[in-house]
C-alpha cells in the first residue's frame, strides 16, 4: 500500500538531505524539506521513519507541534496577513478579505488549486509601525490597503 504512493516520488532530494544532518536532528531534516516543496508530504514520514530507524509517529508528532511546518501543499506565494492589535485597528481584515474573495479563498481553504497562492493570517509580523503589513514570501509590504492588496495581486499573477 504505501509502495504504490512511493512510485511517484522521487526520495533522491531526501537523501541528500540525510546526509547533511545527524539521524538526530529530525527538525533540521524536516525544515529542509519543506525548504524544497513548501510542505511536508505524507510519502516522507515512512521513509524517514525508516532511514532514521525511528517512529513515523516520532517524525509526525515533531511536524505538527511545531506550527513553522505545514502538512499542506502551499502556494507558490505565501501572502500573511497580519490582524495583531495594530494593524487590525488600521483595518487588515478589509485587505483579508478582498484577498479571499480575489483568490477564491476562505477560512478553511488557504490555497488555490492551481498552488499559485496561499492566504494566511498571523497574529503578529512584528512592524506595528507600518500597519497595516502583510507579507508574501517574508518580504514587508507595509501601509496596505485593498487597493494596495488589488496592485500587489495583480503584480504577483503577472510574474507568474
């Protein structure tokens, strides 16, 4: 059964990750992954199980207590949304939700299907100062507003 999901996948990126790091340091291995394809995917925690000769319920309890790693496909790019105290006040949920309703997204569907897009919130990106901030891909884009939001959008499908 987990040999049929396997054929697909190619473990040779994996393998090098592995010999990069110490059968110990499951959350090195880990961010290096989701370095590659943006998430965790499923055909991993067997095999890492296996060539860390450890529990796949090890690997996955690691993968999900720490909130950085996602067991999600993400999108090419990652827009955060920041609704901490200062930029909910200077109105983010506006910019949230014109990016919802562009995207096709909502509260439980995060990514677009073509994986082009992924819309997060996040309770604080840490420049108070420039709210209302969002970020794609970690780079600042302060001050936003919908208008903003709709120029950025449209700048970021044009680049696709």
């Amino acid at each position: 059964m987990s040999n049929e999901k396997n054929t697909d996948f190619d473990f040779s990126k994996i393998d090098e990750i592995l010999e990069r790091h110490e059968p110990t340091a499951v959350i090195a291995i880990l961010q290096d992954i989701q370095e590659i394809y943006r998430y965790l995917p499923p055909q991993i925690f067997p095999y890492l199980a296996k060539k860390l000769n450890t529990s796949e319920a090890r690997i996955y309890s690691v993968a999900t207590f720490y909130e950085n790693f996602s067991l999600e496909p993400k999108g090419k790019y990652v827009i955060k949304v920041c609704d901490g105290t200062a930029c909910h006040v200077r109105k983010s949920i506006p910019i949230l939700t014109y990016l919802r309703d562009e995207l096709g997204l909502n509260e439980s569907k995060h990514t677009t299907d073509d994986l082009t897009f992924t819309l997060e919130t996040v309770s604080c990106l840490g420049a108070c100062g420039l709210a209302p901030v969002l970020t794609v891909n970690d780079v600042v884009h302060p001050e936003m507003t919908p208008d903003k939001a709709a120029a950025l959008l449209k700048e970021l499908k044009e680049e696709k």
